[in-house]
C-alpha cells in the first residue's frame, strides 16, 4: 500500500470515529469492524432487498457499501437541479471543461434514456422517457470490472466504504478500465487537463495527463463529514438520497424500502451501487 | 556471432538506412506524442483503444505462430524445419519486440510501466500477458541463440536446452490465450465477450505467423542466397490453409450466433464492421471496405495457395503468403479492437481514424521491428553459410 492511499484510509478512518459523536451526515458505522452500533448484522432483513434489486447474485452482505438512489421523477420535474449538481460536481473536483468530445472529461453528466438503460426497452415509451434526460456516474459496483481489469490496483474498492476509488499517481493510463466498465463511467486525460479547469478548488487535486479518472462519491468530502457535491446540492429535495445500503435504519434503505427503482444493466452481475426511481 | 551484421553488401546497408529513417521518423512523433499526451492519437474516449493496441494484438500472434515450426520440428521430428526453425525463432523475438513497444507508445504514463512489477495484480489478464510475453521473449532468445552457437561451433545443442524448447511450445499458446482473455473477460463490450476468441486468434496467428515466415525465406533466398527448401515451404502452405480456413470458419460461426439468435448485441459489431451500422440516421461505416477486402484476400490467398503453382512457383507462393498476412492484419489488426468499441456503453457510436503522428509512431515500431530480424537474420544465415561454406 503507498503512502497516497493509507494517508486516505487514515482520513476515512478518523472521520468515522469523529462521526460517533458528531452528527455526521453519512455514518460509516454499521460494520462490526468499526465497531460504533448494535446494528452491524443486518443480513437476513437485507436479503430480500438486494435480490429485487441486483439480480440473481448475492450482494455484500457486510460492512458499510455506500449507494445513491436518483430520484428522476424529482429530477424531471426540475432541469436545473441535475444541471446544478454537475456544476458542484465539476466545482468539487476540478473536472477541466474540455469543448471536444474526444477528449472530454466526466464524472457525472446526463444523457437521454436510451443510453442510460440500454437494456430497457424505449418502444412507445411515455413522454417521460422521451423527453428526459437522465443523470449518469460511476455505479460503484460491488463487484466492479474495472477493478479486475486494472494491472497496478490504481483503481480499488475501499473496503471501509465501498467506494470504487483511483489512485491518480500510480495508474499507468493503459484504459483497461476504460474497456472493462460496461457503464462508460471513466474518463481519460489525454492532454493536460489544467488549463481548461474553469474554478480551481485547493482542497482536490487536479489531475495530470495520461491518467483515467470518474465519480469516487466524494470521498474526500465523506471524510470531512460532508456530504457529496451533487446530494449537497440537491439539498431538501431528496433528489439524490445518499447511504448506507447495508444499514437497514438508513434514509437510503426507507427510500428503496417504499419506491420501485431500478438499476442500469443489473444483468451483468457488476451490482451497481446507484439505483434510480423513474 | 554479433559482427556478422557488421559485414554486408550495399543492399544490406540501404535497406538498414531506410528503416533507420522510419525509426528516426517514429521517434519524433512519439516526443510529440509523450510531450502533449495520447491526445495526438485519434483515440477518444469512446474509442479509448486505437491502432497501437490492435497492432499489438496481431502481432502477439505473430509470434505464437512461430510455434509452428518449432512444434513439427521438435515433436514430430519433421526434418525438413531444421534449417528455418531459427528465423520462426527470430521472427518471434521481432514481433514481440514490436508488442512491448506497441505497449509503451499506448501508456498514458509510460515512465510508471513498472507498476505492473511493483504492485503485482494477479485478478488482471493485463499481469498475466505481461508475465508470458516476456517469458516468451526471454525462451526465443535464449533457445535461438544456444541453438545457433552450437550450430555455429558444429556441435550438438547441450541437452538442457530442449526443456525450454518444449516448454516454449505452450508458451506460444498461451500468449495468444492471454491476449485474447484481455478482450474477452469484460462483460458489456458484446463483440469480444466470445468465447471462440481465443480460438480463432490461434488459428489466425498460425496462418499468418508462418505466412510471414515463408515470405522472409523468399527474400532471403534472393538477397542472402540461402534456399529453406521447397518441402519445407510447402509443409508450411499446408499448415497456413488449414489454420486459414479455421480462422474464416469462426468468422463464420459469429455470425451464425449473432444473425441466428437476433440478439441486437452480438449483431452490432458485426453490422459496423461489415454492412455499415446506422443510428439516429446516420450510417456508420468506415471499417466496411477493410473487412470485405480481408474476406477477399483471405479466400484469394487460400485459393491461390492452394493451386500447384504455389508448389513450384515462387513469385504465386508469396503473393499467396503476403495476400493471406495482409488479410489477417485487416482482420486483427484493424477491425477486432476498434469494432469492439461499437456502440459505446451507452449505445452511442464514435468512429475511430488515426491521425498522422499516431501513423508515424506505428511504422516506426513497425521499422524497429523489421530491424530487429533484419539483423538477427544476418547472424543466423551467416552461421549457416560459414558452417556450409
């Protein structure tokens, strides 16, 4: 392990034990390991929850694994707020605004259902469907390709949380990851990317070329006890809900609990962490 | 041995000049490629792999159908493939030297490559394709050269030696198996999750491997004087028209599974590559005339090889051969990476075309590979006409 990624964990990790006491808005307390709740072993009351929504395989059952259900009916019935939470996305992470779309960088954007579920079929599809455009980011699977694919583990799963995270400084930039995600989440830098950063942010770094980046849900803010950009601004209309998906007391877990959601290609086995109500 | 390729004729020095020049050309582009990023290429993010990764595909079968001198000669004791085995040998290390090379041009950050060493990776095919393809290098090397030093000093090749022969039979297998596992272990990309992948580059590697192996011994039958002889040849037309219609019959089979089942998935890619693929109004189709001339010269060069004039004649046995290797490196080389890219994951399509730096950086590996047996060949023939002379 180097040095970027224990000084990461180190974060996380006191982040969690600042979050007993605080009311830290995310908390990552429901594995056992961590050691803060009586509620870490939710496996049989979870169970059901994970088959209606990830397909046939059996879901993490342990630990925390962070997820986000996107609410489009809230979405839809207002733009401006899929568009606000891409601009604190790029204001957040120091996404450069590239204009050509070879090259372009993103990390969460929207784009027409069609192309977001490509496995759902669009035939005489409702005027919502049509006329939308949907939000689109890294799914953070539980059991993600990119993560097998990579050949230096610059990309990994962050056990404390579940986050699919990078390691900008020791990915090699072959975009194996790149042709193994089935959900065109990642971005590479193919030139430097610093001059087309519109508003630099101190606290995150900006990335070099020859390097893939994506969503890493704001872990650098989760640590601070914040919440992610795009949920932050989102805020008070439960657009975006964020959690826990194994903490059945969770927000995240009441909303999959009431609502029909749905995630993008399931059948692939990945088990998308971001679920979406239509 | 090294100072046989120090000796040669003017021929031998123009020739060395002009790769020289294609390699100097192709170091220039890569200091402007390395200097602004992979943003030179016509790579995008759609189509995040271009034409470095596909030449490196093909040519990782290129030197797996090395093999196929080394497996009748060794195991079968097929006599006729002693005097070549050798330039496969040879042929293998250039065309993995060219692979490693595609490798580095096609890093974002070459300068960290050895993070595959450092922070070893073994759920990765990327680990394991880096473990035999050096392996594979390090075999030819070493069995090439031992086998040519006793040859040179007419003495028996020491015992040991046969133990990395053998084992580098199923090495060259499974350099092909590896490269293949890179494309189709990744769920979502449709055209490559296949499971006759890996079948059908072995048998496009063993037809296009020694079809480049018969055209380097026509050459250097007229410029070096050495003959590899017509029995050899012709075992060697053999095995490319078997291995040839193996590749076309799983061409084949593709298309029974994707028309067949009608599952728009395994039918996209095919459609792009073949037909011309349309959305939203638009017909995608760049690669189409690159496909229907690989299905052309592939049959051709079956064909053409197959008549009694490739038995005798020298001119229709390497149109044959370089028909058949040009067919194949449009099939591979071209088509299989970038159709693995249509449509996007989110059913989106991005048409993939090179641009001229990324060109100069391909020949220029290109070149540097043809140097590489270039010379090597120097030494082996110049072994064989001092122990003959």
């Amino acid at each position: 392990m180097d040095k970027q990624r224990r000084k990461f964990l180190k974060i996380a990790g006191a982040s969690v034990i600042a979050g007993i006491g605080a009311p830290a808005i995310i908390k990552l307390s429901a594995s056992p390991a961590l050691a803060s709740g009586g509620h870490a072993a939710p496996a049989a009351g979870h169970a059901p929850a994970a088959a209606a929504h990830g397909g046939p395989t059996e879901e993490a059952p342990k630990g925390v694994r962070l997820g986000m259900v996107i609410d489009t009916r809230k979405m839809n019935a207002d733009q401006g707020l899929l568009d606000n939470a891409i601009r604190a996305c790029i204001d957040a992470h120091n996404i450069p605004e590239i204009p050509s779309k070879k090259s372009e960088i993103k990390w969460l954007w929207k784009a027409p259902f069609e192309n977001v579920f490509t496995d759902a079929s669009g035939y005489h599809g409702s005027k919502k469907i049509t006329e939308n455009d949907f939000a689109v980011l890294c799914n953070h699977c539980d059991d993600p390709p990119c993560v097998k694919a990579c050949p230096t583990q610059a990309t990994f799963k962050v056990a404390s949380t579940g986050i699919v995270a990078m390691d900008f400084h020791r990915c090699i930039g072959c975009r194996f990851c790149m042709a193994a995600c089935p959900y065109g989440a990642r971005s590479f830098n193919w030139q430097d990317p610093r001059p087309y950063i519109k508003k630099y942010n101190k606290e995150f770094p900006s990335r070099m070329k020859g390097v893939v980046e994506k969503c890493n849900f704001c872990a650098e803010r989760l640590a601070l006890g914040q919440e992610p950009a795009c949920v932050e601004s989102c805020k008070g209309t439960d657009a975006i809900v964020f959690g826990d998906l194994n903490d059945p007391k969770s927000e995240i877990r009441a909303v999959l609990d009431k609502e029909f959601t749905i995630q993008r290609k399931p059948t692939l086995g990945t088990k998308p962490s971001v679920f979406y109500i239509v | 041995m090294i100072e046989k390729t120090l000796k040669g004729k003017p021929a031998y020095w123009i020739w060395l000049a002009f790769l020289g020049m294609f390699m100097a050309i192709g170091a220039a582009c890569y200091v402007r490629q390395y200097n602004f990023g992979l943003g030179m290429t016509g790579m995008s993010r759609d189509v995040s792999w271009g034409l470095y990764i596909s030449q490196f595909t093909f040519l990782v079968g290129v030197a797996a159908g090395g093999v196929m001198l080394v497996l009748p000669y060794y195991v079968h004791d097929y006599k006729e493939f002693g005097k070549i085995t050798i330039l496969g040998e040879f042929l293998a290390i250039g065309a993995i030297v060219m692979c490693l090379l595609f490798i580095m041009a096609d890093l974002g950050q070459p300068m960290r490559a050895l993070n595959v060493v450092l922070h070893p990776s073994p759920n990765s095919m990327l680990f394991y394709d880096a473990i035999v393809l050096n392996g594979y290098l390090f075999l030819n090397v070493l069995c090439g050269w031992v086998i040519l030093t006793a040859e040179k000093k007419q003495v028996k090749p020491p015992k040991w030696i046969y133990f990395f022969v053998y084992l580098s039979i199923p090495f060259a297998v499974s350099i092909h198996t590896v490269t293949a596992m890179l494309y189709c272990g990744l769920p979502g990309r449709h055209f490559w999750l296949s499971a006759i992948i890996a079948p059908r580059f072995l048998a496009s590697a063993f037809a296009a491997g020694p079809a480049l192996i018969i055209i380097a011994c026509l050459v250097v039958k007229r410029v070096a004087g050495f003959d590899a002889g017509r029995k050899a040849m012709n075992k060697l037309v053999t095995i490319i028209i078997y291995a040839a219609l193996l590749n076309m019959f799983f061409v084949g089979l593709e298309f029974f599974v994707g028309y067949y089942s009608n599952i728009p998935g395994h039918k996209h890619a095919l459609e792009y590559l073949f037909f011309g693929l349309e959305h939203n109004g638009h017909v995608y189709n760049n690669l189409v005339p690159f496909m229907w001339a690989f299905v052309i010269l592939a049959f051709g060069a079956i064909a053409v090889l197959a008549t009694p004039a490739a038995r005798k004649n020298d001119f229709v046995l390497g149109l044959g051969a370089l028909m058949l290797f040009v067919a194949f490196w449009l099939d591979k080389g071209i088509g299989f990476v970038l159709a693995g890219f249509v449509p996007t994951p989110l059913h989106e399509i991005t048409e993939y075309i090179p641009t001229v730096n990324e060109l100069g950086i391909t020949i220029g590996v290109w070149a540097t590979g043809f140097m590489v047996v270039t010379l090597l060949y120097k030494i082996a023939i110049g072994v064989e006409h001092e122990v003959e002379g």
